[in-house]
C-alpha cells in the first residue's frame, strides 16, 4: 500500500515527513478532510483574517491534490 504525506501551508509550509500508509488515493482524499478537521480550529484566527490554509496530499511520486479551507467576513 502507498504511503500518502499531509503537509500544510498557512504562512508557513509544514512538511509531513512519517506520512500514512492508505489504501489508495480516495482514501488520503478522506485524511486530507480528518486533517483539515483537527487543525482548522487552531488556524481559524488566520482564516478570518483572508488567509487560506492548505493541505497538500503528497504520495511518494509527488503532488495528488489540495484541499483549501477559507473564509471570506461579509461587512
């Protein structure tokens, strides 16, 4: 089974250097979701003030997607 990777990027660009070993690809869709789930309340302060935070799914051959959290205020 491949091994899929999580960074994150928001501000910073934080590499998952253990990563997961997931079935396939939907898989590590569903992981990059539990990730995006878990750290989305300590970026949230970032979020409201326009920035993204981004969840990059890496396998071991390179970039298979992005998952993009973002707020956008309404005055």
């Amino acid at each position: 089974m491949p091994r899929y990777f999580f960074d994150t990027l928001n501000g910073e660009h934080v590499v998952d250097r253990d990563g997961e070993v997931l079935l396939d690809n939907e898989s590590a869709r569903q992981a990059a979701i539990r990730v995006v789930s878990e750290l989305t309340p300590m970026k949230a302060s970032h979020l409201w003030a326009g920035d993204d935070f981004k969840v990059v799914i890496r396998d071991e051959n390179g970039i298979i997607g992005f998952l993009t959290v973002m707020a956008t205020r309404i005055p």
